[in-house]
C-alpha cells in the first residue's frame, strides 16, 4: 500500500462517517420527513455507498498484493516425453 492509498484510505473513511452522521441527523431532527431532507437523505446515502465500494476495491487490492504469487507448476514428466516424441516437421525441397 502506497502513502497516496493510505491518505486516500482515511478520507474515504472520514466522507463515509460524516455522511452517514448527516444521515443520522436527518432522522433524528425530523428533517428527513421534508421532501428536500429525503434528497439531502439521499445524497448522503449515495456518497457514502460510492466511498465504500472504493473502500472495497482499496482493501480488495490490498489484500491481493499480500498473498505469495503462486508456485510454477513443474513440467511433468510425460509432457516432456510427447515433445520429445513429437516428429519434426520435413523441410520441402
């Protein structure tokens, strides 16, 4: 993880959290029963849905980078003995 991921890992964090306190406010006040709170309700829904998704991918990626390449298959045994056996092509005269 780079420090532009990290930095970008925080302020999505943050968005999300003060999105979903406005969130909170709005029901909690009363607002959100308004036609402009159930858009302002909304939005903030919207904004904090899309930050997650980025928070997913972000730790997604993360997790992916963590995890060992996997090993390279040995070539077997009988793989090796059919190119051997395998004609060459005749070059035509």
């Amino acid at each position: 993880m780079t420090m532009a991921d990290r930095i970008l890992f925080i302020i999505s964090v943050v968005v999300i959290v003060v999105a979903l306190a406005s969130t909170g406010w709005l029901v909690a006040s009363g607002q959100a029963l308004t036609v402009d709170g159930l858009f302002l309700l909304l939005t903030c829904g919207l904004v904090a849905l899309a930050f997650a998704l980025y928070l997913w991918f972000l730790i997604g990626r993360a997790l992916k980078a963590l995890q060992p390449p996997p090993p390279k298959a040995a070539p077997s045994a009988t793989a090796a003995a059919a190119k051997k056996a395998a004609p060459t092509p005749v070059e035509a005269e």
